[in-house]
C-alpha cells in the first residue's frame, strides 16, 4: 500500500512537471510571437515589396525565391524547391461592364473569374436572365436562356455564424455557373460576388468549363455585391434592359513552378513526418495578404520560433509553401505524390488558409480517437483563449496526403472579416493586424509542439491536464 | 417504480422541451439581428450624421435627442431623459508639437490629455526627462525634473493576450502623470499613447489633477507609438533635445446633460430592474463608433430584438445610454443614485464598453452562485462561438449598482483590435464590421434573454442543458 502511494506520488510529480513543462513552452512560444516576431515583417515584403501572386506570374517566382532565402537563413536542415507544372491565366486588361436602361449606361464594378475565356474585343451586350440556383435554370431552359447573360444572384447567407459555410452555399454559382449555363446555350455568366458586405468590390475567384470545348466556352465574370443588387432592382423594373461587359483574359500553357520546402530533421523519428503550410500563390486583384500570405508567414514563424527556443522536435517538421491552390491545387497534388512514391510516412499535417485575423482554434480530419487525444489539450490553451477544437475539414493543399493513419487540421481564426477580403483589391496588408497575425503563429506552433511532443497517436503518452 | 419512472420522464420531456425552447429563441434572436438588424444603421447615424460626443458638446445633445427618438419608435413602456450635470472640457485648436534636436525640428503628432489645462499661447519649450514609471520619477527628485517635460513611455505591454490587461498596466501614466510630475516641479506632460500599434495617431483620455490648485497644474499630452519611439530615441543620442508642444484646450463650468432610458415593464417582476447600456458620450478626435457608440446600439437592439420577436420580459428592462462615461462617469453616478433613492430593487446589469468586434462571451461581477448559474449556461452559447464566461469586471458605468444583490456584467469581444482605435482620430464607422456588431447586439440579447427567463438568483429554476 505504501508502495502503491509511493508510485502514485511519483506518477503524480512527473506528470505535474510535464505539465509545467508544456505550460512554460507554450507562454515561451506565445511570448517570442508576440515580442519578437518575424511573421508580419515577412508579409510586408511579400505583400508590399511583391504583392498578388498568381500562378505562372512573375510575383509567385518572386515569392518562390523570397521565402526560400528567408527559410535558409533560418538555420533548418534542409531547404529545398519542388517542381510543379501550374496552369497560367492572365487577366489582361481593366474589365468593363454596365447595364443599360431606359437608355441610360450605369456602370458597375465586375472581374473576370480565374479561368475565364475573354468576351469578343468589343464586349458582349445583351439580354439578362437572373437566377439564385442551378434548379431556376433548369426551369428557365434554352427557350428563355439562350444568346443571354446568366446573372447568379443567391447571397450569401447572413444568418450562418461561420461565414465559410456561408461561402460553401454560394460558391457553386461562381465554381460551375458557367459550366451550367451553357447547356441552355447562355453566352456569359454574371455571379454576384461572395462577400457578406454590400460594397463595390468585385470578388475573382476559380471557376470551371469541365469537358467543353474551348471554342463553346462563354466567359464569366464577377459583380460587386452593389452592383448585383442594383442589376436585380433594374431587372425587376424592366426585364428587357441588356448588359454590357469585355475582358480581355487569357489561358496560356502550363509553365514551371515551385513548393517551398524546409525541413528540421526529427530527433527520435527522422522519418515520421510533419508538415505545416499554407499556399504561396495567391489571386492577383489585391495582394494575398490574407489569403493565403498570412498562412505562409505564420507556417514559416512555427520552424522560426522552434529555432529560436531551442526545441528540437521528435518527429521531422516541414515547412511546406504550397503553389497554386487557388487556381490548380497542382502544388498540394504534386507534394503528396511525392512523399507517397518516397514512401514518406506523414503523421500529420496542419494548414492555415482562412487569413490572419485572431485565431479561435483548429477543425481537424482523422480519426476519433485521435481528434478526440487533441480535444484534451484543450485546457492548455484557454489562457490564449483558444477554444475551438471540432472535427470536420483541414486545409484544401494538405487534403491530398490524406489516409487512414493521418491526423489533419486547419487553423480557424475569426471569420467574420474574411469574406470582406476574399478574392478581391482589399485583401491587403493594411486588412491584417499584426497582433492577431501572431496569435495565429503562436496557436500553430503551439498545436504542432504537443503533437510533436505526445505523438498524433492516441496510444502514445499524452500530457496530464489539471481539471 | 412506475409512477416514480413516469415522473422522470415528465419531467424530462418538460425540460427537453424548454430546452428546446430556448434554443429556438437563441437562434431567432441570432437570425433577428444578422438579417434584420437596426443596429449598423443607427451606429452610422450616430458616427457619420453626428460624430464625437464628447460631454457638454453640442453633438452629445444631439445624441441624445436622436437616440431618445429612437426609442420611441420602437414602441417601449417607457422612454425619459435623467438629467444629470457633466463637466465641460474643450479641445481648442489642433495641438502642435515637435522636437527641437541638433538644430533640426521634428513635428510630432500629440493630443492634449482630456481635462488637460492649456499651455501658454505661444506654448511650452524645454527640456525632456524620459520615465517608464513613478518610482523613476522618484528617483530622478526635483532636482533632475524641475522646469522639464516629464515624457512617460512605458508601452502596453505586447505579450498579453487580454489587451485590456495590458492598457491597464499602462494607463497611469496618462491619468496621474500630470498630478505626479507636479511634485517633482515639472513644467509639462507628455505620456505615449495607449495603442499596442507603432502609428502616427496620438490616443487621448481621462487626466486628474488631484486637488492641485488651478494655477498650478501643467499640460499634459499624448504622443503618437512613432512620436514617443523617435523622442525616446533622440534623447538617447542628445538628453539636452529640447521639446515643444502647444495645446489652447479649456475647461469650462459643468453644464446639464441626460442620460437616455427606456423600459420594457416586467410581466412577472415590475419592481425588478435589469438594465443593458453603453455610454452615449465619447472622446472627440474620432467619432467613437468603438467607444462606445457600438455600446449604445447594442443595448438599443437587445429591447429592439425583444419587441420585434414579441418577447415580453418578466423583470423591468432598461435601456440605460450613459453620459460622461469618458471623463467623470456622471451619468453612471446619477443613474445608482436615482435607483437608491427610488428604491428601486436592481437584479442584472450588463454594458457593453469594449468596441463592437467579434463577441467572445462575458465578464461578470457577483457572487460565485450568480457566475456559476449563469456559466451553466455555456453550451447554449456554443453554436454561436460564445465560449468565455469569466469572474472579473463589468463595465464602468454600471459599476455604481454594485451591491450584494446584484449580477453586474460586461460583453467581451475580441480585443487585439480595440486599442489601434481606441480615444483617436480612428475611432470611426468604417472600423466597425456589421457582422461583428450584429452579433455583439444577439450575444447580449441572448443573456438577457436567459436571465429574465431563469432569474439571476440560483435558487430560481434553469433550463437543462444537454451535455
């Protein structure tokens, strides 16, 4: 019985050591991102010295070979690019459009959709035919649809708290609003941008053709939210009114580009591998600064601030800088059929790509037990309070290493202001705090330090968490 | 057995079914104010149409008049204005400063210190004694300090995740610089701004001279994060710089104002009083729509969103818009006295004080049973991302209802935003996000919801939360 006491004090001081431990690690991560971070100076330059960095752009190799120099000076391992064809799309000239009514031109504010053919060199003019799903459209049918301008219009919903579902319930119109509209033999589409805000900012954004020739494709563009609602009540008025809009966008051949890549060798478990990214392209109408700027810098701060307190993980952890998510996801793609042709085991991967602003927590892909192995860390990160912790998607680059043995997460800020950036000019280096960026690189290198440390495995030891 | 097993599950299906209850009146309080809310549209009013409210201004009356009207239109019990006298402090002209170093002068933006007196009409030049705190200033005596500008620059401190904790290691420098400097036979004051932000926007507030005779109180002003930076640093290079400023603010004899009440009388409960509120009056250099104008249309909606979904409360609900938050608490002072005086028996207070960003939860001020009831309330809150019910503070002008009895609470938002905004010229509409507000406005509505329907005593009956 003695003995028993014994054992359990032993238990019980070891344990309330560790948690110490973790406890003084995590205030030493949180400290050295908030007091002496690097992830803000580096999204300056990536925004301010490069800006938006479209796939096949010189931007993106400009920030090809930015973050690469700035990996190298980090002291990793080992710092590396990863070849990858990506598709090249160029926007060309300033679009234009406006609605013409009882012979009056009002102009409104559009952009091609990434991807997009051009309209003929003077425009496209004609008829409008307004609908909210792909259902009215079916309904509507050729007889009504064809020669004309579809103009998707379903808003996003207000009333959903987590604004990304509320992305998830529109963006089909924006995604496959083309693709389906030329069955009915429409000759261009018009999507209300996604964004909450009603603003003047047209919202660009990836949109498909599927299998369609590219001579019978028609080219679709994005309206500022305003400029939708002002269609809409012209529409009402008088359905006959036409719609004028030109651009002048063109797809070119795939051409060479780049993942980043830095890695710090695992001490215990050299080949388990973690990974910890965000994607380097960005569109080209703003500057990327939130999408997905400030997940590159703040994937870079997490080998940064390891660097810097010393802590050299188990497990060997990759910086990875993706290359076009947005348009392709060709470096997302390319990164996990490498690591499965190098038989390169991943126990885990971590993505933030839902923009700078104060992080909430994380949503996660795997299994129960191991979700549920996190979920108890949660005391750990109250006093940053961090409390979200949800099974249920990760990140779109880090999809693609997904199997049975990996645990997959998403770092989920506030996303309340995200869709007021998304996509369009405002998404800005000015449109991101310095401080919630921060928070964010500490959350991450929080997450990434205990699983290092306890293993994303349910069976191995985990840290004891007073109540 | 079986009568014993049919009351448990009587009793259950009562309680599944006000769960359920509350549930759907959560979420219609939710899609009340995201879809159909008024509080953006009277936040603009209050910020474009009028603009600072500083107490005894002329815009402080005319929002007062507006929000009055306001209230009457939403077809409350009752809506009065509650005189209560509030001092009258004036600006005067834009406040010059600059460094005078190495024959080179360097403008510096400052503000003058609310409540500050002026300089003299040519203004103040002379030498600098930079300070982090009054143990400094102690040390340095009267002879090191005499005829000198004492310059406090302790910055807020960047590695606290609650910005506001961070604001209150800091704000003494501006409220008793003056009254500590005076001791030591300063000439002037000039504090760094209260902003986590390096930025050009000088940030004032409240000051006090003690009980310093009118003729010998100094000038007091705060420097911009940059301006502060650049004097400390030149003064390391040359102690002997000298600095100007000149500021032409006044104050004057305390004029009358009010404070704005309206009241939904209680069902159940008349004489039972709980009040949500803000504070009408702000700082004058923007438009305080942050502080606390977002307040004020938050509370305005809580009784908004009862009428409009035809919820008719138990307990005596007040909206309470309090002047003189800002410099002298006046309006919170009058309203406690006046509630004594009638007698009146106050159960729940709640303020919203702290900007109209993204709603984390609350803090609360009563006993441990009061915190604990209402903390078992979390899971309903859940779906909203409201996580945070913590002891600890409420809101200022409710402070003075504060007695045994009572439940005092504050809504928490997000804060890593606040202090960029916060008493300068960038308090203004265009740094209030709607959805932001909106969710504020539900947040609070839902609480006062709970507690009119649960009492804010743990005796009285709570709903069953599922686990």
């Amino acid at each position: 019985m003695k003995k028993l006491l014994f054992s359990l004090l032993l238990v019980s001081s070891i344990i309330s050591v560790a948690q110490t431990e973790d406890e003084q690690m995590m205030k030493n991560i949180y400290d050295a991102s908030l007091l002496n971070g690097k992830s803000y100076a580096w999204l300056d330059h990536l925004s301010n010295e490069i800006g938006g960095r479209l796939s096949g752009s010189e931007n993106a190799e400009k920030a090809v070979r930015y973050t690469k120099t700035e990996l190298q000076k980090l002291g990793l391992d080992k710092v590396w690019l990863q070849e990858v064809m990506v598709p090249k799309w160029v926007r060309g000239d300033k679009e234009t459009a406006y609605i013409e009514a009882d012979g009056e031109q009002i102009d409104v504010p559009i952009c091609a959709l990434g991807g997009s053919v051009a309209t003929a060199k003077d425009g496209l003019k004609t008829q409008v035919v307004e609908v909210r799903n792909f259902d009215e459209l079916r309904q509507l049918g050729r007889a009504n649809i064809e020669g004309k301008i579809v103009f998707y219009n379903r808003p996003m919903q207000a009333n959903l708290i987590n604004t990304f579902q509320a992305y998830g319930g529109c963006v089909n119109q924006r995604y496959s609003g083309a693709v389906e509209a030329i069955k009915y033999g429409a000759a261009g589409v018009i999507v209300r941008s996604m964004n909450l805000r009603l603003d003047d900012l047209p919202h660009t954004g990836s949109m498909t053709y599927g299998d369609i020739p590219v001579e019978d494709r028609i080219p679709a563009a994005a309206i500022s939210t305003k400029g939708a609602e002002k269609l809409s009540e012209l529409l009402r008025e008088g359905p006959d009114l036409q719609f004028y809009f030109r651009q002048s966008c063109e797809q070119f051949e795939d051409v060479p580009s780049f993942n980043v890549i830095g890695e710090i060798t695992g001490s215990e478990f050299p080949k388990e591998y973690m990974v910890v990214g965000g994607h380097l392209d960005s569109w080209d109408l703003g500057d990327g600064s939130h999408d997905d700027g400030a997940g590159v810098v703040q994937s870079m701060e997490v080998v940064r601030l390891f660097k810097e307190l010393g802590y050299k993980p188990k497990h060997s952890i990759r910086v990875v800088l993706f290359m076009n998510e947005e348009n392709g996801l060709r470096g997302g793609r390319k990164y996990a059929e490498e690591a499965k042709a190098n038989n390169e085991k991943h126990v885990f991967a971590l993505e933030s790509d839902a923009g700078g602003f104060t992080p909430r927590g994380f949503s996660f892909d795997g299994s129960d037990a191991a979700v549920a192995k996190v979920q108890s860390w949660k005391p750990l990160f109250e006093p940053y309070l961090i409390h979200y912790f949800v099974k249920g998607g990760s990140g779109a680059d880090i999809g693609p290493l997904k199997d049975d043995d990996i645990l997959l997460a998403g770092l989920r800020p506030d996303s309340q202001r995200y869709f007021d950036h998304h996509h369009a000019e405002n998404d800005t280096f000015d449109a991101v705090n310095k401080r919630e960026l921060e928070l964010g690189a500490a959350t991450m290198t929080a997450l990434v330090y205990l699983i290092d440390k306890y293993g994303p495995k349910p069976e191995i030891k985990k840290p004891e968490i007073k109540g």
